[in-house]
C-alpha cells in the first residue's frame, strides 16, 4: 500500500526525507525562485523546526513566571488583610484595657 502525504499530514516529518516542492505546470518559467538542494536549506529548515519546538516552552515558562508572580502577589495581600485585622483586635483590646483601668481608677 503506497500511501501519499498532504501538506496538512506528510509522509514524514524529517525534511530531508520529504519530496522538494516542483514548480507546477501552469506557472511561468523563472517566476519564482529556484529550487536548491544545498545543505544550507535544510540547515536553515532544521533550525526552523528547533526554534518552533522551543517556542511553546518559552510560552509554559511565561506563564508559569506569571503565575508565580501572580501567587506572590496574593500572598502579599492575604498578609496585608491578616495584618488589618491584627490591628483592629489589637485596637480594640486596647480600648477594653482603657475602659477597665478608668473603671477601676472610679471606683
């Protein structure tokens, strides 16, 4: 069974192995550029492939730093809230330690 690849699906993901594109019948001659088989190509094709494999980690570790951002930022306000309420029972510990003490002075 000899099965053909589609652009969307080739036959194989290494672009050595994978057909050169042929110019097609209906097109002038000399209207595009010619076809090369240099290894320069296939260099350049290679490192193509390698910067596009990286760019979805690229991605993962900007999010990731965004979220760790994200959680410090969190942190930063739930400490923020613990401490606003620290201080309200503080203060108003202080004010009962107030009213004792003047009860205690009026008697």
């Amino acid at each position: 069974m000899n099965i053909t690849g589609t652009i969307d699906r080739p036959l194989t993901h290494d672009p050595k192995k994978q057909a050169p594109m042929k110019p097609s019948t209906g097109e002038p001659t000399g209207s595009a550029t010619p076809d090369f088989t240099a290894t320069g190509a296939n260099d350049s094709r290679q490192n193509r492939t390698r910067e596009m494999q990286l760019i979805p980690e690229a991605l993962a570790r900007a999010h990731m730093h965004e979220r760790i951002q994200e959680a410090e930022r969190e942190r930063r306000a739930m400490r923020l809230v613990v401490a606003r309420r620290m201080q309200r029972r503080a203060e108003r510990a202080s004010l009962r330690a107030r009213r004792a003490l003047a009860m205690a002075v009026m008697q």
